[in-house]
C-alpha cells in the first residue's frame, strides 16, 4: 500500500515577476516501510516538497495522497487528522524545540492534545519514547538548552514518534550536527526504521547520507525529477547528466581515490525557478545538451531499473 | 621549500581555559594545509590569530606565529594592518554576508589594493577573470545581491588575492555551498597555490575537502593538533583514535546501506572540563591511566607524521 503518492505536484509562490516554481510537477509513490530519499541543491525545491507532504504549505495544483486520502484542498480538520500519520524532524534542532518547555512535554504533547494519554501513563509513555531514542526518562525533566545538539536532535525524533506516524518526513535531519554525533543520529534513524517499520521521506543535499539511509533515491533538479531509482541502481549507474554530476561533485574521504575520479564538472549557476529554461530544465548547465534539450521537454520514461526526464539516458 | 606561516607552540585562552593549547603548524609556498576538526576544537579561532582578528575575549597566552620568519604577535596594530591583503588574507564561510551590501564588487575588491576602482580597473578585471567570474566587465558593477553565492565567494577570493599574498586563510569557504558549487571553488583554490605558489590554510570540518584538496592536514581535537602529515599517509592508516574514529564515522559512498557507522561515544568536553591529560581520553578506545594524568606531547612518527597519542604504536 502506498504510504504517499504525489501526482504531478506544483507548488507556485507569487513572485514580483513570474511566480517561482518551486514544486513544478512531481510524481512519485512511498509505500509502507520504505524510505525515499531526496536530493538536490538548495533552491531545488526539496524542502518545499516535504513541506507540502506535511501540510504547511498549500499546494497549487497536483495531488497529494496520504493513505489514499487526498490533502490537496483539505481543511483544518483533515489535517488534523493526517498529521497524526505523518510527522516531520526538521534540520536544526534548537529552532525545533520551545526553549521553555521541559522536554518531557515537548514529547508528550501529541499524546496530550490528541487526547491519548495523560498522568501517569503519559509520564510513562514519554519515558520510553525517550529511551527509544537512547536517552533516559529522567531526562523528561530538563529544559532543551541542558542538551548537545545531537541529543536535542534525538528529542525531536522521539516527538515525531510519539504517534507513532506511518511516514516520518526528514528534512536535513543531520546537517546541523558535527561529524561524530551525525554518525549517532544516522545509526538511530536506521535502527528505528528497521524496528518500527514506517516509512520515510529523507531531505538531504548530502549524496553520503541518502545513500546510508535510504532504499530509493529521487534527485531534484529546478522544481522537478531528472531521476528516481533504486539506492543502489542511482549510485552504481546514474542515468541522468545531473546525478552523475552531483555524485562526482561529493568528496571522498579518501585522499587516493579522490584523485583518480572522473569528474562531470558543471559550469554555472542554477537558474531562476522563476524563470526555468525552455525544453529540459538542466540543458543550461548539461554539459551533454544538443539541440533538442533547448525546445524539448524530456518525458519520464524507464530506462533499465531507473526512472529519468533526460532525451540521451 | 620555504616556510611562509610557522605557528609554535600557540596557546589562546578564554576567561583562563586553553581553548586553543600548544598548537605548531607551518605551511609552504604552493602548498594547501588543511586544519578539521568539529566545532569547537579551535581551528577558526587559530586562523583568526594569525590574522590578528581574534574577539576581545580571546588572549594569546604562548607562543610565536611566524610568517615569512617575522613573528605576528609582536606588531603593532598598524603594523599588522599593512600585513592584511597584501602578505596574507582571509576568505571566511557566509560570503554574502562578508561582502558590504552597499559596495559593488569592484569597490569592494578595489578596497584590498586601497585604491579607488577608476584607477586600478584593469587590475580588478583580469582579477575577476582568474577566479572565473563570467562575464567581470559587468559583474564588476553590481552589488552582492546580484550574485549568487557561489559567484560571492568567487569575489572574496578576488579581493583576498589581488594585493598577491603569500599566505590565504580559508575558513570553511565552501561549507555554505552546494557540492557542485563547492567542486568549483576548490579546483580553484588548488589552481591559486599551484599557480601563484599561494600557501593556503584551509580549515574545515569536511573530511573529503581535505581529502580533495589538502597537501597536508593538522586533525584538532578540543583545542590540540592530535596527529597531523600528509593526507594520503593520514587517511591511508591514521596514528591517532580520534582521526580513526572521525573517518570510520563518515558515511561513504561505497559503504553498505544501512551499515551501523562508527560513532565516538560521548561529546567534546566543554572548556570547563579539561582534566590535566588527553582530551580525548573521556571517549577513547585505547585509554590507559597515563592518558587521564599526562598530555601526549605531538611526537614526530616519521615521515613527516606526528600524532598526540601514548598509545598510538597499538594502532600500527
């Protein structure tokens, strides 16, 4: 069953000129239990995607299915109710949590408000949540600033689980936190994917990362898909001129391999989502493009394993 | 190969912790020192004493910074402003913000050689030109808000190196960009201290940029160089748990999906915190008795190595 489906998503936000298109026609499907990545440069359109997927900005136009119920132009109290299936971890955790607030609370508050459990059984349930997370009950009793970033990290995630959401959407979830403690977050968020079973959007720049977490991997390019595929189909044989861009961009830390890579090195800049190019929307900065690129919009088509918008995959 | 920055023995404190304790590190014409290390572990504040822009708070307790064998801490302020731009500079992360929103670019780069921008254009131009900035007779009038931030740290980069330093300080001067953007910036870095024989100090906490870009690299933890040499030697069979510990915590490309990371147990201690041993000894694999009572002194290990380590020979 499909967790998520999105038909032809846009999200427009009225500009000075033309509106920006920040959402312009995304499709894609998440079932039970696995996780997608997503991935792109700033401006792509990636964190107005899950935004979208959560509810907190309005599409303008498309579909937005969560468990076969559309949310696209649904009101307050349909919200409501999807929010309880889905959850979101936002990329800073200091901005995620009410400085005022005891922790506790702060996770125990989607129980309270919905009405689940109070008292007692709410102090208990908070305790586990925070063990869940690989802190300790007593913690529920300290404010947010007596906290690392990795631990306050690990508060959020264990409020995104209280409901016990069928899909947890991520939006950078480790990009604020230091080396050592992002390798903790990871291993957490792996581990509770594996142990609970739902179902993950995961928003990142990072290609290392999305690789480490995720089952399948949509990249975004302007606005749009240039491909989605299998984790280990989008690594090994990229199709689109893009993806094989951005992953010879990350650096290896590995001083002797790095040296000997291909490289797919782009030239320019990412254009205005206000004004996106004609035909295919990378041909700007493709370093493949022929003529056809510049008038012609690319279909989404198959090719091997992978699904990809280029005319030369 | 010359020295053009040797920094002995530099100790900085904050209200009387040693944020930064006993760091040496020296870097040659042409070649790109790298300094990682997670937040906190004292890499930007040892680049700001090297331009002599440390905060207020900030005392330089110990120790020399030598560039081109005349020791910085001992200027005087003016002395030291005649340094900045011309014998050294520095680029920093948020190149949007380190631009004046009221300058246009070539004012701004202009400012670097203290000349007004009608009489030094020329100059500016072919500037702009070498940090591959399309198109610099127009880009050269516009304000920072026109330019990406990509373009922005390109303009820093300009106006660091017109007055021809010897030495750039860059500090974390693609953390702020997108990857395809930040392969960009570094292919020109490595092109300046290959070409113009710039010595670069590039501080980081990217373990690939290091990889990518760095000659040598210095690994800090809590305020102490804990191994630094050459990269291939340091990544290749690192001579100090942290070093091991930070690479095998790094999701790779080529890792199995979904494999447990390694992860150092517990956080960096606090500047509160610091017992009189290694300050790693807290959340080492390797720890003895001696770790917590005596600091490891950075030993030479051969081949240009050193690591801050009693234990490291178990590592071999």
């Amino acid at each position: 069953m499909n967790v998520l489906s999105l038909r032809d998503l846009r999200v427009h936000f009225p500009g000075a000129g033309n509106p920006v298109r920040a959402v312009d026609g995304v499709s894609f499907d998440i079932v039970a239990g696995e996780t997608l990545g997503l991935v792109g440069e700033s401006g792509c359109g990636k964190s107005t995607l899950a935004n979208a997927v959560v509810g907190l900005v309005a599409p303008t136009g498309g579909s937005v299915l969560v468990r076969g119920e559309e949310i696209v132009g649904a009101d307050r109290t349909q919200l409501r109710a999807m929010r309880a299936h889905v959850q979101m971890v936002f990329q800073d955790p200091v901005t995620s949590l009410n400085p005022r607030m005891r922790v506790g609370d702060a996770v125990g508050e989607p129980l309270l408000v919905r009405g689940i459990a109070r008292g007692q059984d709410l102090r208990r349930r908070v305790g586990e949540l925070l063990e869940e997370v690989g802190l300790r009950p007593e913690h529920a009793m300290r404010f947010p600033h007596q906290f690392s970033g990795g631990q306050r990290q690990r508060v959020v995630i264990a409020r995104a689980l209280a409901l016990r959401p069928e899909l947890l959407v991520c939006d950078e979830p480790v990009s604020a936190l230091d080396v050592s403690v992002r390798a903790q977050i990871l291993n957490l968020l792996v581990a509770l994917q594996a142990r609970l079973g739902m179902a993950s959007l995961f928003v990142s720049h990072d290609l290392a990362v999305v690789r480490h977490v995720c089952d399948r991997v949509a990249v975004m390019y302007l606005g749009q898909l240039a491909e989605l595929a299998p984790s280990h189909a989008l690594y090994s044989t990229p199709r689109h001129p893009y993806t094989q861009a951005l992953l010879s961009a990350v650096p290896e830390p590995d001083p002797v391999a790095q040296r000997s890579r291909a490289r797919v090195m782009l030239t320019g800049e990412i254009p205005s989502p206000a004004n996106p190019p004609p035909g295919c929307r990378f041909h700007t900065r493709c370093p493949i493009a022929q003529a056809i690129c510049r008038s012609d919009i690319p279909v989404w088509r198959e090719v091997g394993e992978s699904q990809v918008a280029c005319h030369f995959a | 190969m010359s020295q053009v920055l040797a920094i002995e023995n530099l100790s900085l404190s904050i209200a009387g912790a040693r944020v930064v304790d006993g760091v040496s590190l020296s870097v040659a014409a042409g070649e790109v020192m790298a300094i990682v290390g997670e937040s906190g572990c004292g890499k930007s504040l040892t680049a700001a004493a090297v331009m002599r822009l440390l905060p207020p708070a900030v005392r330089q307790e110990a120790g020399s910074i030598r560039l081109a064998g005349v020791d910085i801490a001992r200027l005087r302020e003016s002395e030291v402003r005649g340094l900045r731009g011309r014998r050294m500079s520095m680029i920093f992360q948020e190149p949007q913000a380190a631009l004046d929103p009221l300058s246009t670019v070539g004012t701004h780069i202009a400012q670097s050689l203290r000349q007004p921008l009608h009489r030094v254009r020329a100059e500016v131009l072919r500037m702009l030109d070498e940090v591959g900035i399309s198109d610099p007779a127009r880009r050269i009038d516009q304000h920072p808000f026109e330019l990406s931030g990509g373009m922005c740290q390109r303009v820093m980069i300009a106006s660091a190196l017109i007055g021809r330093p010897e030495l750039l300080l860059a500090d974390e001067p693609t953390t702020a960009l997108d990857v395809t953007i930040q392969a960009q910036i570094l292919d020109l870095l490595r092109k300046l201290a290959r070409e113009r024989g710039t010595a670069i100090v590039l501080i980081t906490h990217d373990m690939g940029v290091v990889a990518d870009i760095a000659d040598r690299v210095a690994v800090m933890y809590a305020g102490r160089i804990a191994e630094t040499g050459p990269v291939d030697a340091l990544f290749a069979a690192p001579r100090h748990p942290y070093t091991a510990l930070l690479l095998a915590s790094i999701p790779r490309l080529t890792d199995v999906p979904k494999s447990v990371l390694a992860v150092i147990p517990g956080r960096v201690p606090g500047a509160a915190e610091f017992g009189p041993g290694c300050r790693f000894a807290g959340r080492c694999p390797l720890t003895e008795p001696r770790c917590e009572a005596e600091p490891p002194p950075l030993a030479p290990i051969g081949d240009g190595r050193a690591t801050a380590c009693w234990r490291w020979e178990q590592m071999v």
